[in-house]
C-alpha cells in the first residue's frame, strides 16, 4: 500500500467525519462493542488515512468501522457497499494485467487503484468476515487479494453473494466486467 501523504482541507474533514459517524450510528451490527468517540479521536490523530477513508467514500465504497485490533490499537475499515463500489468497477486486476492488454483496455486496474488511493484490496478472509455483516454483493462481484502462484499463471480470484453463500471464483486477470471493482481495506 502506498503511503499518500496527502491531506484532506478541514472542511472536508468536518464533512467526511459526519458522514463517518452516521453510518457507524445507523450499523451498530458491525462493530459492537466499539465508540465512536474513541473512533473520531484516533482518526484525528491519524489525519493522513482520512484522505484514503475519502477516497473510499468518493468512489462509492461507503467505508464502515467492521472491528478494531487490540495488539496494535487500530480501528479496521472496510467497504460496507451493498454492491462493489462503483466508482471502481469495469477495471482488471492489476497494472501487469491493464499493460497487457492491447485493444479495449479498463480505465484501471483493482490493485493499481487500490495503492493510489492508500488502501489494500480485501483478501477471501476479509471478504468472508464482511459478508458475517450483511450480504454483499448480491449483484456484482469484487476482485479480492490473489496469492502468487494463482496470479503467476495469470488467474486473478473474485467473490460475491449468490444462492445463500460466499462463492469465490477464478478469471484471467485482464478480464473487466461492469459489474466487478473491489473492496479495499484501511487500518487506522
């Protein structure tokens, strides 16, 4: 994940942390057990993620507290969207992959995307944790983390919601379609 060192203006802080809050007020199901008074204050402590958080937010990813690490004190988020977010979808796996291909490229790629914006792409772990939350992606798909040896021999790994379970499937990694992007994840 790359580190952004960018900044967000006060006025954007203000207006991101509203949203922040509300959504964790209206989906106490997700984080049980956790304040958001102790959320907001390690946010402000942290105001270099708050540019990553927004970056989730404005592509549509409706960022949402989904637990908190005790060892390292961070807050976790991920993209709690119904669907995959829509401002990420149409897009292949990855830089090699968006390279590679030489007519009808993506406008991105997830992992690409995913270091621009200051975030990891969930892994089938993460992305089994969030559908314990809700049922995500009952429409789309979103391209998860894929070991090396799958993406070595040109497979990229996808998940979504269908017939009452998680399924995770397979797809060459130059391959896009409208209704797949990806989830990311931030640790605070």
């Amino acid at each position: 994940m790359a580190n952004t060192k960018k900044k967000l203006p006060a006025s954007q802080v203000a207006e991101l942390l509203d949203i922040l809050q509300k959504r964790f007020e209206k989906n106490m199901q997700r984080h049980k057990g956790i304040e958001w008074t102790k959320v907001k204050a390690r946010l402000e402590a942290h105001a270099d993620k708050l540019w990553s958080l927004n970056e989730m937010e404005m592509t549509e990813g409706e960022p949402d507290v989904v637990g908190f690490d005790k060892k390292t004190g961070e807050y976790i988020f991920y993209d709690c969207s119904a669907e995959s977010p829509k401002g990420r979808r149409s897009i292949c796996y990855d830089p090699e992959a968006l390279e590679s291909r030489k007519e009808h490229k993506p406008k991105h790629s997830a992992l690409g995307m995913a270091d621009e914006m200051g975030i990891d792409i969930l892994t089938e772990e993460q992305y089994q944790e969030l559908q314990q939350l809700g049922k995500f992606d009952t429409k789309t798909s979103s391209w998860l983390f894929t070991p090396a040896p799958v993406r070595k021999l040109g497979g990229g790994i996808f998940g979504d919601w269908r017939y009452g379970r998680v399924f995770f499937y397979h797809n060459g990694v130059e391959s896009y379609y409208a209704a797949r992007g990806f989830r990311g994840a931030l640790r605070v």
